[in-house]
C-alpha cells in the first residue's frame, strides 16, 4: 500500500516520493510557524499550547524523515556533492518530462 492509500487520497501520478517529500516541507513550515508562535506568545497557557503543537510536529516530521530514509528516498549520510548531484539529475528529470509533454 502506497502513502496515498494510507493518506486517503485519490491515485494521482504524483509518487509516493514525491508526496513524502512535500509533506516533509510542511512538515517544517509548520514547524517554524509554531517555534515563532512559542516565542512570542505572551500568556504561559499559549506557550504551552503551541509548544505541545511543535513537538507533535516535529514527531511527525521525524516519522516521515525515517521513512523517506528507509525507502532510499533521502541519503542524509551520503557526500553533500552526492547529495546535490542526485537533486540536480532529479529535477533535471522532472523537468524533462513536463517541458516534452
């Protein structure tokens, strides 16, 4: 079962990788937005409430990290050159297949 199965959502031709990978990005927008959130809330409750939200998120964020690791999805231990290599020859990819479309 692909994460859009698990996700509820329609097939799409979007992969898995894809979907991972975007969510990991909200994943840290959401993360950033509530550390500033915690950070600036004036009234004890508030900062508890929002620092309980970070950590739910940043929980998530790590479960989908490890995830993403496990699929081969994201190398966080290969060479940061590798690293940007393989990003580059992806985005490369993408973009070959829609400007050809």
């Amino acid at each position: 079962m692909g994460l859009k199965e698990v996700l509820g959502q329609k097939v799409t031709n979007l992969s898995d990788e894809t979907i991972a990978n975007n969510a990991l990005a909200v994943k840290a927008s959401a993360a950033n937005a509530y550390l500033a959130a915690t950070l600036k809330a004036v009234t004890p409750e508030l900062r508890q409430l929002f620092s309980a939200n970070l950590t739910q998120i940043i929980g998530e964020h790590t479960a989908l990290t490890q995830l993403a690791a496990n699929k081969g999805w994201l190398n966080p231990y290969e060479k940061p050159e590798k690293q940007l290599f393989q990003t580059f020859n992806q985005s490369k990819e993408i973009l070959d297949t829609y400007i050809t479309e």
